[in-house]
C-alpha cells in the first residue's frame, strides 16, 4: 500500500523554482534516503510532505488524503507524520518530559498521565530514561536529536521524516542517533530520511533517491544507486562525498 503519493509536485519561492516536478510513491514500511547536493530541494521537498510549505503546483497524498485539497484539515494529518529537524527545535523551556508529551496532551490524543507513561518508555527506548526532568540545555546534540526522535514518535506516527539528522552533530555523536533510526526501520516505520551519511543509506535504505536542481534524476536500490549510478551527475556526485 502507498503511504505516499507525490504526483508533478512544483514549489517555487517568488521567480526561484526549486522543485520542478516531483513524482514520489513510498510504500508502508519502506525506507527511503534522500540524497544530493546542498540546494537540489531535498529539504523543501520533505517540508512539502507535510505541508510546512505551501506547494506552487501538483498533489501530496498521504494516507489517501489529498493534502493540496483546500478542504483537508492538514493540522490532522500531520499528526501522523513526524518531523525530526537538523537542529532538534526542542522548547528550551520545558524540560524532557514536557517536550514529548506537550503535544499529545495539547492535541488530546492522551492525558497527561498517558503522555508521561508512553514518554517514559520512549525515552528508555532511545536510551534516556535518566534524563526526563532535565532541561534541554542540558543536553549533549546526540542526546537532544534522541529526545527529538522520541517527541516526534510521542504522536505515534505512522508517517517519520528526517531531515538531516545527524549533521549538526559532533562526529563522535552521529552513531548513537543513526542507531534509534536505524531500530525505527527494523521496526517497520515508513520513513523519508535526507541524509549525507552515505554508509547509512546503503544500509538502511529500500531505496535511494538522488535529486538534483529540482529534480529527482536517479533512484534505485542502495546496490543500484552506490554500486551502479547511470547518471553523470549522480556518479560526479557520489564521487565528490564517497
Ligand atoms: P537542500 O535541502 O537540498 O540543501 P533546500 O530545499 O533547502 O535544498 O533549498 C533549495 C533551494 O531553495 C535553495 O536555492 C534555497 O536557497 C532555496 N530556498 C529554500 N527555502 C527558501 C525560502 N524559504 N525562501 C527562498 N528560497 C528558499
Ligand atoms: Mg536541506
């Protein structure tokens, strides 16, 4: 079943045409890597997804629910798909706990009781029960992009996009974030992920999605698009970051 269906997406900011026709189909379960140079709209095209931009042309279906439909209540969708951003946008006033559970509670997809019960175990999952009552500043980037993770999985998404997850961290950190991701794709979470972290994608990824200047120019298999690329500008690429 598709989860998503993207169909001749265009988004241009004023004369800027940054997306210039997007066709992109993920099924249920499947783990998708974005990958490609700084600018080719690998992160416009993830805020399209879920409609933080306003697209210029073409359809986002998610769940069968048109997004691009003035009619949809967008904010219910988006509920079910979670975001997780470079630079972790953690509320730096509240500590742990009340960042993952403000928005279940806030959303009343649970009480407040419920909200802290799932947080609790979500943080044991990503491996920071410890650090509930703290407050963000407290944390390393690893630790903060985990509490990241685990807030956007709060939602119970059924939908997660990553977007360049691990590269404002110390080299020394991104094992411990890429390993969560990682545990959330054997789990069977359909995810989009943009990513410079190539050995990740070829391990993680169903397929690989190389886009460039507006377009998505190759996609294929992690063996496909690593091991084999037919386009110029994927090999000149993948030799560049390889
Ligand atoms: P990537 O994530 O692949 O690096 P982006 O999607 O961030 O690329 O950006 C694609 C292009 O769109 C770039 O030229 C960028 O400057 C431009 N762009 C992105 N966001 C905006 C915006 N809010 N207003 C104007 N131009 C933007
Ligand atoms: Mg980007």
């Amino acid at each position: 079943m598709e989860k998503l269906k993207v169909t001749n997406l265009k988004k241009s900011y004023g004369d800027l045409e940054v997306l210039k026709s997007i066709d992109l189909q993920v099924k249920e379960r499947e783990v998708v890597c974005l990958i490609g140079p700084s600018g080719s709209g690998k992160s416009t095209l993830l805020r399209c997804l879920n409609m933080l931009e306003e697209v210029t042309g073409g359809e986002v279906i998610v769940n069968d629910v048109k997004l691009t439909d003035k009619s949809t209540n967008i904010n219910k969708v988006r509920e079910n798909i979670g975001m997780v951003f470079q630079h972790f946008n953690l509320f730096p006033n509240l500590n742990i706990l009340d960042n993952i559970t403000l928005a279940p509670v806030e959303l009343k997809k649970a009480t407040k009781e419920q909200a802290q019960e799932t947080a609790l175990k979500l943080l044991d999952r990503v491996g920071l029960k410890d650090k509930a009552k703290v407050n963000p500043s407290k944390l390393s980037g690893g630790q903060k992009q985990r509490v990241a993770i685990a807030r956007a999985l709060a939602m119970n998404p059924d939908i997660m996009l990553f977007d360049e997850p691990t590269s404002a961290l110390d080299p020394e950190m991104v094992g411990e974030v890429l390993a969560v991701i990682k545990q959330l794709a054997q789990e069977g979470m359909t995810m989009v992920i943009v990513t410079h972290e190539m050995g990740f994608a070829k391990e993680v990824a169903d397929r690989v999605i190389f886009m460039d200047n507006g377009y998505i120019v190759e996609q294929g298999s992690p063996q496909e698009i690593f091991g084999n690329p037919q386009n110029e500008r994927t090999k000149d690429f993948l030799n560049k970051v390889l």
